[in-house]
C-alpha cells in the first residue's frame, strides 16, 4: 500500500453559497476572485468518477473488439495484463507528484520547473493534442452506437448535436451571459449553474451508469458462459480452444501469435489511462491533498476490473474470427450489432431485450468519456494560453471561470468526427486511437522523467519523501519501468504498417513522435530555456506549491457524509459507521 500523511477527513463546507465559496477559496490561493481564474470546485466524490469517466469509453467497448481478431483471447488479456504492470508504475510517479502540488495541468508545470521548459512546452502540446482528437473519437463511436437502431439520421446531424452538448451552448450563452445579455430572458438562473462544480456532478452520475454497465457485462458475461441463456448453451471458454486462445497476425505460426499479442497491447497502451485525468483537474479540487491520494490508490483496482476484466470477457463471449464482427471491421456491414462483442453475443444467444439496453447504456458510457476529455482539452489550452505557449486569448475564462476561448477551440476540432461521412467509422475511430496513443504515450514518458528529476531534487534538498501526501510505491524503479515502456511501444507502434507498407499509417503513427522533439529543441533555441541538472529543480514550483499550502491551511472543513466517503474512497469502516 502506498504511504500518505495522515490527515482529518474533512472537506470543504459544501453548504456555503456559491459566491462565498469560490470567493473565499480565491483569497486563499492569494487571487482575486474577479480575475480570470479557475476555481476549486470539484469534490471527491467527482474527482474519482472523473478519472473513470474519462478512461472507460469507445476503446473499451468497440476498440477491444477491433484487436481481439489480431491476438485472439490470451493475446488480448495478455496485453492488456502486461501494460497494466507498466501503467501501474507510471500512476506512481503520477500520484506522488500530483498529491504534493496539486496546480492545474500539473505535469506541464513539472517538466517546466524540474527539467526543461522545452520539455513542458512540447508536453503541453502533447497532452492537449491526445485529449483534444480523444473528443472526435468518442462521438465517431456514438455515431456507431446509435446506427444500431437506425441508419436514417444524417451522420453530420448526429456529429452536430453532440458538439453542441459538449459546449457549444453552455460557452455561448456564458459569455453573453458576462456581458449582461440574458439577464431579462429568464434563462440566467439556468446558465449560471453551468461551471466546473456542475461539470463534475454531471459527471458524476455518467460515470456511475459507465460503472453499472461495465458490471453488468461482466455478470452478462458469468451468467451465459455457465449456461445461463436461452439457448441453455454452457459454452465456457470454448473459444479459447477452438478457433483458439492465441491468433495469427500478419504471419503465421508462433511469431504470429507474438505480433497479435503486440497489437493487443498498443490498443492497451490507448485504453489504460486515468493518472493524467486526475492530474488535469488537482488545480479545481477542493482539499486536493486529501482527495486526490484516495483516487490515486484506487487506481490498480481500476486496472484490473475495467480493463484486464473487459479484455477477458470480451475473448470469452466470441470467437476472434466472427464473421459479424469481421465483417464490421472490413467495412462491409455497418452498426453497434456488428461493432460491439457483447452485443454480437447477446444476439447469437437470442437474448431480447437486454441488447437494446446495453446500447443505450453504452451511450452514455461514450458520451461522458467525451465529456470527460473534453474538460481537460479546453484546461490544458487554458493552462498554456496563460503560460504563453499557446496563444493570450486561450488564457482568458469567464466571471465564472469557464475558460470560453479554449473551449470553442476544442470544440472546433471536434468537426473531425465529420470525416466519418465519407469513410467507414471503424477507419476514423482507427485514426483517433493511433493519433491519441503517440500523443499518450509521450505525455507518460515526460511525466516519469519529471518524476526522476522530482526525486532526486527531494533527495539533494534533504526533504523526506515520508512527510508527502502520496508515496509512491518502488520509487525510483517504478519511474524507470515507465521510461522503458513508454520508449519501447512509442518505437514498435507502427509495426503492422510494413507487411505491407502503408504510407497513411506510417505518418498516422510516427509523425508526431517526430514533432515532439523538433517542438523541444525549437522552443529551447528560441527561449534559451536552461535544463535542471537531477536534484536542482525548484521543488516550490515558483511559489505555487506555497499558494496551495495556504489554501489548504484556510479553507473551512467539514465531517462528511457516509455517501461521499465511499465515492470519494475517503472511508474506514469504523467511519462509516459514524457517518
């Protein structure tokens, strides 16, 4: 188990008005709560929904059936099973750093102030490049969901709505709402909800159904294998034996096997994530250095359950060779019937009903995993637009704290999902998952070199790494583990392009690996940034670190309750009892 300092389970007075909240914590961080700035908001409970939210969406449910025909049932659980070991290491360095200065997009503030500022110029970009086209990829996957009832909605109609309620209203009706506008309409009262403190508790609730839903598939999954179904057909792991446990990819025999479990494993490296999502809202937590330990260590149960659990019952309701499913991926046939296992497995089953639902469900779960990245686009182009290394105008928020220009930004963007209209969908959410896994992967790597830097700096400086809030487990060796599979899958993605060799993919995949660098060293011949040789980065992070110390010293607590101690995983039994 992880160590944190031990502190009072309290919280902020969530009875307190609104204003008086978002004023009394502005004073506390030392700013004035007129300005431009984000405010704490987000409460446990949110904070540790978010981070599923944002992780459990479209690659989960569509994307693993796209990869089960390239490493069949033990190549998907096997990669999924070994890069967990590799995310696990890299939460570590995630969760240590992020308890201890919990500042908006705090990864990017790391590698500026105990590496480079290159590095976090190039990292913000990253960062904000893989959440920015994960919203495209999600509502490409809603498209495909919702073609499993009808096929008659126009996909640019579909593709338009969901812009429009990730953002486009809520952005819109705020701005003219600072400039008195629709004070007269009535709608006012409406729109003024409308922050970061509703965003979390929409989310909230988005993510408890993405959680029933994952159960339910696992339960769906228990009940039929055993013969629960009306086919009375207790098939088991009969697909592990016939067609196979291990397929063939790209050639034959052996090797075969071992580059299917390769592909598989990419997918993983695209689907497991969660530490950068917390790590993107710790600036608009309330008493973040209580919270955000708890989500931090519920993280390898997370592993486990949702991703390694998805990928093993997903080689168990269906064979790799589907023809439904094979026939979906080729472009040949069109719907969540033929994109989704579960439901392929449903139908075969002659399960009515229950698919229906599942879809809905299923919906929704895609719909918050886009809301989800959707936030932490539009704060990390907030963050750089502040930093100077995106455009002024992307710094600016509301009286509110909406940050308006980076939002119409991502929302910009999110008209990629139109390029669906004229290829297949499993082709564009193919692009997004290749796009948004360099872009991940690159984030991951920088986040465990700050961590070494960030290590040696506490040890140089003679700072007890005992006195954090979060200690990460295997430290520094976990760090290291992250810089190797990080480097080695950004090397291997592409691997599939050569046999043959496609030179859309070939850029799709290795482009921005090579951006990443040029954007390091231009930025660092143009600023003349200076590199923080191991146990010289500024560990106040520029008096950041300060302001969050007097934040939490003067925020006003609060006992909570049962209900948000087992959400928030703030909770003993002896508490809850009390509680």
């Amino acid at each position: 188990m992880a160590e944190e300092k031990k502190t009072p389970a309290v919280d902020v007075v969530l009875s307190t008005p609104t204003s008086e909240l978002a004023a009394g914590e502005a004073l506390a961080l030392g700013l004035n709560p007129g300005n431009n700035h984000l405010q704490r908001r987000l409460g446990g409970k949110e904070v540790q929904l978010f981070a599923i939210g944002g992780a459990v969406g479209s690659g989960i449910f569509l994307g693993m059936g796209q990869y089960l025909p390239h490493g069949g049932p033990a190549g998907l659980f096997l990669g999924f099973g070994v890069w967990s070991l590799v995310a696990f290491c890299i939460n570590e360095c995630f969760a240590e750093m992020a308890c201890y200065a919990p500042v908006p997009v705090c990864f990017v503030e790391f590698a500026k102030y105990w590496v480079d500022d290159a590095l976090a110029f190039a990292v913000s970009w990253a960062f904000f490049i893989c959440q920015a086209l994960l919203v495209p990829g999600e509502i490409t996957g809603f498209v495909i969901l919702m073609s499993f009832w009808t096929d008659k909605i126009p996909t640019a109609a579909l593709v338009m709505l969901l812009i429009v309620a990730y953002g486009w209203v809520k952005s819109l009706w705020s701005w003219a709402m600072d400039r008195n506008l629709l004070t007269e309409t009535g709608i006012g009262s409406i729109i003024n909800c409308i922050d970061v403190k509703w965003f979390g508790r929409v989310e909230f609730y988005l993510s408890i159904g993405k959680v029933f839903l994952v159960f339910l598939c696992f339960g769906f999954t228990i009940v039929t294998m055993c013969g629960g179904n009306p086919l009375n057909d207790a098939y088991g792991f009969r697909y592990w034996n016939n067609p196979g446990a291990f397929a063939e990819y790209l050639t034959g025999g052996s090797l075969g096997g071992f580059w299917g479990f390769l592909s598989c494993m990419s997918l993983a490296t695209f689907n497991i994530c969660g530490p950068e999502y917390l790590s993107s809202v710790a600036g608009e937590t309330v008493t973040p250095r209580r919270v955000l330990p708890a989500c931090y260590r519920s993280f390898p149960f997370r592993l486990l359950l949702f991703f390694v659990g998805s990928a093993l019952c997903i080689g168990i309701v269906i064979p790799y060779n589907d023809p439904t499913l094979a026939a979906y991926i080729a472009g040949t046939t069109k719907g969540t019937a033929a994109a989704s296992p579960y439901v392929i497995a449903m139908e075969r089953l002659k399960i009515s009903g229950l698919p229906h639902f599942v879809n809905a469900v299923m919906m929704t779960s895609v719909f918050s995993c886009g809301n989800g990245v959707f936030f932490a686009a539009s704060r990390a182009l907030y963050v750089m637009g502040k930093e100077g290394r995106a455009p002024a105008i992307f710094g600016r928020t509301t009286k509110r704290g909406i940050p308006i220009y980076a939002t119409i930004a991502c929302l910009l963007i999110s008209l990629l999902a139109l390029l669906q209209i004229s290829s297949a969908g499993s082709t564009v959410l193919h692009y997004f998952i290749d796009l948004c896994t360099v872009t991940g992967l690159l984030n991951y790597l920088s986040a465990c070199i700050s961590y070494v830097h960030f290590y040696h700096a506490m040890k140089a400086q003679g700072r007890s790494r005992d006195s954090l809030p979060y200690k990460g487990r295997f430290q520094p060796y976990a760090a290291y583990i992250g810089i190797f599979g990080t480097t080695v899958m950004n090397l291997v993605l592409g691997f599939d392009i050569l046999v043959p060799f496609e030179i859309k993919w070939f850029f799709l995949d290795y482009t921005l690996i090579a951006a990443f660098p040029v954007a390091f060293v231009v930025w660092k011949y143009v600023n003349k940034t200076t590199y923080h040789r191991l146990g010289t980065g500024d560990l106040g992070l520029g008096g950041l670190v300060k302001e969050v110390d007097d934040y939490e010293d003067l925020v006003q607590p609060k006992p909570e309750g049962w209900m948000e101690k087992i959400w928030s995983g703030n909770w003993q039994w002896s508490s809850l009892k009390k509680g």
